[in-house]
C-alpha cells in the first residue's frame, strides 16, 4: 500500500492549472492572478496634501509671519497657478499641491482673515505632502502571478487603475456518489437506505478549495449505471467518486468507470480512515476515488482532493499545514496505515495548543467530525505516546471548511 506522501505526490504530479477568464474587481477575491499585474499610474497621482490647510514655501512661514491668499484648489480641482513668496493657497486634504509650494501649513496652525493668512507654527519642508509614486509608480507590479487575491490585493489593483483582472478559472469538479442506499437529503428513505450526507458536504468543500462544484445523482451499485453518469466527463477538470471503493461485491466504481476508459494509477493506501483510495484518468480528466464512509471521504477530501483542487486552481499552497500540539490523552501503538484521529484543541495557561482525541473513531461518525477542530496525524507504527508529548496535527478550527 501506498503512503500518504506518495499518494499526494502522484495525484499533484501532473495537474495543470486552469487556464484564464477575466472577472470584475468585485469578482475576484480569493482567484489566482493568472499574470504580474503592472499599475496603470503612479500613486499619488501628484503631489497631494495629507491634511486640510494651505499651500505654502516652508521658508515663508515664521511665526507671525502674513501671506496673501490667492486661490484655492479643492480635491479634484487643481490650483492652475503658482505659489510665489509670501502667497499661500487654500488647500484641502486630497488637493493637488500647486507649484512652488513645498509643503502644507495645516489650518490648526493658521489664521484666515479674507484673503490673509496669519502663520502660528513653522511647517518643515514637506511636510503633510505626499510625493507622487510613494506608493507605487506606473509600470511597478503591484500584485506578482500565482497570488490569491484578499481584499487588499483588490483595493491595490482597484488603485493602480484595473477594472477586471484576468484570474484562474475556477476547476469544475464533478461529484459522483454511489449507492442503491443513497436518497436525497429530504426525500423520503426506503428501508435500508441512508440520506446523501457525502455529495453535499463534499461539493462544500470543492468551493472551499476554490472549485465549482457539479452534483450529479447518485448512481445505482451496477457499473452500467456509474458509466452512465460519468459520461461526458472529457469537459470536467476533477472527477470525485464516493463509495464503491472498497472490495465489496457491489463496489463497482473501477468496473464502472472502466468502461468509459478509466486507468488506475494506485487503489489502497496506507491511511485510516481511507484505505480504498482510487486515483486514476479518464483521457485527461483526473480521478479521485473516495471511499464512502462519509468521514473518510471528508478526511481524503482534505488531504488529497483538497491540494489536487488548489493546484488545478492554481494556488502555490496545496497541502494543509501542519502544526504541533500536546497530546491531551494517551495513545496506543499505530499499525501500519498512517491514522487521522478526531480530536478537540483547547489551551493550557501557558498557551500551548493541547490536542484530545475523541474515544471513538468510527468513520461513519459524523457528528463527531463536525465538532472535531483537529486531526492528529499518527504516522505508522508510531509507539504508544502519552498525554503531554507533542504530536502533529492539522487543524481544522481554523480553515472555515
Ligand atoms: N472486507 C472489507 N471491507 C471493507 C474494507 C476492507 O478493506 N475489507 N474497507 C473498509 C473501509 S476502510 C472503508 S472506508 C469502506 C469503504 O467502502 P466503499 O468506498 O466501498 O464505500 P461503500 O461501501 O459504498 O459505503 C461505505 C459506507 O458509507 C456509506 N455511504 C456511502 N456513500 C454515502 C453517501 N454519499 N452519503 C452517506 N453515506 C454514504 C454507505 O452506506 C456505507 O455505510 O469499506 C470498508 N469495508
Ligand atoms: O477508510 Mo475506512 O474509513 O478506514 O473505514
């Protein structure tokens, strides 16, 4: 059986990131920049006053001191003239800085009487003036390829005068759930049957990891009706199948997906939960196989659907993070299959991150999923650790997934 690490090797070896499409500024959090984005402008476009106050020549204006008012230049209305000595014009906060002013008495400092200005403090050379390009000039790249775009990315773009921006396409991953027991969250369930927990919870992931999601019906246990399904599979980016992966005599998603010309690349892996991991193509179209205990689907989901999404997305970071707790119980010697336990985070005075796992790890729990707010990773045959040594975990209280 394969390990976790060669697994994820061999599934993000040949991806390749989707190509570009162009979205609004507003459209475009979290998108990768498919190119270097270059301002249009510098900023300040001019020099601007950083303060409501006047335009003045620094070496005018000793205390006491009176100058001649004459004119002013509001935010977007530059003063078309001069300051010469002993003139000063009106400026507010936003306001071109006119020629021959070198820097800005703030109004706190000064005394309007019609057209005088009676100076109260010195203001330095430069002062309260922001130079053109200090923030960034024409032609710099303000936001570099590969970057997934926060807020401030935008604002930044939205700055340096971009109206759209040409960003990753987001992949589209189809979703296959399998089943003669699954219905519809919803619908009534036959005897024996179970509701779709997988399909949704999984398409919410794909839109985590920045994928459009596809919801197809869930297929029926024959391998006519999986190849059903996934026909016109060639336009997707991702399939993910859940269930049939194990070797139950109605496991039949490779003998499904077969027929419309699947090949596997590796089935089994060294990991609980999660042992029937299926990865392989149909054409160009990768394959995920998850199995279908919803926790193991959920727990491959993150550590193998999860970085094959981003790097189709395009994103740098693929893998979760690890990070390190205390163990807040003892644990017993690990097998041979890398484990992911369910557990709780909480804190010790000293700050340290104390991570619990719960009693029962049965893969079909979800609840237990749902109030976990950590995986800690055993790797295998691992000794028995006990409370208060450090382990690995990823955690999920984190990742709003
Ligand atoms: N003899 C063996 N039996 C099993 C093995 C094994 O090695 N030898 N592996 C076990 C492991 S590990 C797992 S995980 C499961 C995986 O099985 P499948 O991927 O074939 O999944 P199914 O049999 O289709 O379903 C398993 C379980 O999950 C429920 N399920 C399936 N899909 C959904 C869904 N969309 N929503 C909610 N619940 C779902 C299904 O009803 C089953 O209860 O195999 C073990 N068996
Ligand atoms: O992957 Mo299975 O969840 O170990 O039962």
């Amino acid at each position: 059986m394969l390990s976790v690490a060669e697994a994820q090797a061999r599934i993000l070896a040949d991806l390749v990131p989707t190509g570009p499409e162009l979205v609004s500024l507003a459209e475009s959090w979290g998108r990768i920049a498919v190119a270097d984005i270059a301002a249009r402008l510098d900023n300040p476009p001019a020099d601007m006053s950083a303060m409501d106050g006047y335009a003045v020549r620094a070496e005018d204006c000793a205390p006491g001191n009176v100058l001649s008012l004459v004119g002013e230049g509001p935010a977007g209305h530059p003063f078309p003239g001069r300051v010469g000595s002993g003139e000063t014009v009106r400026l507010y906060t936003g306001s071109v800085v006119p020629q021959g002013a070198d820097a800005i008495l703030i109004q706190e400092n000064a005394r309007q009487d019609a057209e005088r200005v009676t100076v109260a403090a010195t203001p330095g050379v430069g002062q309260h003036i922001r130079r053109r390009g200090q923030d960034f000039a024409r032609g710099e790249m303000v936001v570099p390829a590969g970057r997934a775009l926060t807020a401030r990315d935008i604002g930044l773009v939205a700055a340096a005068n971009h109206a759209w921006v040409a960003v990753r396409r987001r992949p589209v991953v189809v979703i296959l759930s399998t089943g003669d027991e699954i219905a519809l969250p919803g619908d009534p369930i036959a005897p024996g049957g179970i509701a779709n927990s997988n399909t949704p919870m999984l398409a919410a992931l794909v839109r985590a990891c920045g994928g459009e999601p596809v919801m197809l019906p869930a297929a029926r246990d024959t391998a006519p009706d999986i190849a059903r399904l996934a026909q016109g599979i060639e336009t997707a980016d991702l399939l993910l199948t859940v269930g049939g992966a194990s070797v139950g005599r109605y496991d039949l998603v490779q003998q499904g997906l077969e027929r419309i010309g699947l090949t596997v690349d590796f089935w089994k892996i060294a990991m609980r939960p999660g042992k029937p991991l299926m990865h392989g193509r149909i054409g160009r179209v990768p394959v995920l196989g998850l199995p279908g205990n919803p926790v193991a689907a959920l727990v491959c989901g993150l550590i193998f659907a999860l970085p094959a999404i981003r790097a189709l997305a395009g994103h740098q970071e693929r893998c979760l993070p690890e990070d390190r707790a205390i163990l807040g119980g003892d644990l017993p010697e690990n097998d041979r299959r890398a484990d992911y336990l369910r557990a709780t985070l909480s804190r010790v005075p000293d700050g340290s991150l104390v991570a619990t796992a719960f009693d029962r790890q049965d893969s079909a729990m979800l609840h237990i999923l749902a109030s976990s707010q950590a995986l800690i990773l055993r790797p295998p045959f691992a000794p028995p650790a006990r409370a208060g040594e450090s382990c690995r975990v990823v955690r999920l209280d984190t990742l709003s997934i």
